[in-house]
C-alpha cells in the first residue's frame, strides 16, 4: 500500500532578505533559506536594490532588475551557488 505525497508545487510565494540570508517560500509550504554570500550581486548590492525584485519565469524564477540576477527554484532547492566569475579574456 503507497502513501501518496501531495504534488510539490515549486513557484514562489514570496521572498525576502535577511542580514545574511536569501529566504523564499514556495506555494507548496516549503521553505528555502540559503546563505547571502553564496550570491555576492546580492550580497553587495544596495538594500533598495535587494528589496525591489521580480517573480518571473511562471513563478519559478526571481528577478533583480536593478543588479541583473537571476535565480531559479530548482538552483536554489539543488544549493547551487552562483558561478565564480573569471576575469574577461581568461578560458577555462
């Protein structure tokens, strides 16, 4: 005999910052906490640039339009960080 799980439900309900967290609720009642400094745009951004953000991508997606990040639910439920960045003209 299964036990049937409710469908998980990944959008986002809502989002918001603390001194060194990115936290994000999602419509199924889960909740998704992750370390600011995984996404320094964020981390240094200014605080009215942080507050003022998009859900986009049919509610799987946040926006930054102020610091040009974007960050997805499936990143953020993998725990992927945002990618070190290379200096221009340097390859893998």
């Amino acid at each position: 005999m299964g036990i049937l799980a409710p469908a998980a439900d990944e959008r986002v309900k809502g989002v918001r910052l603390t001194t060194d967290s990115l936290v994000v609720d999602l419509m199924d009642g889960r909740t998704i906490s992750v370390p600011l400094a995984w996404y320094p745009r964020l981390l240094n951004a200014a605080e009215t640039a942080r507050s003022r953000f998009e859900i986009c991508g049919g509610g799987y997606g946040i926006h930054w339009p102020d610091i040009d990040e974007d960050l997805s639910t499936e990143g953020l439920l993998r725990g992927a960080p945002a990618p070190l960045s290379r200096p221009r003209g340097t390859s893998l």
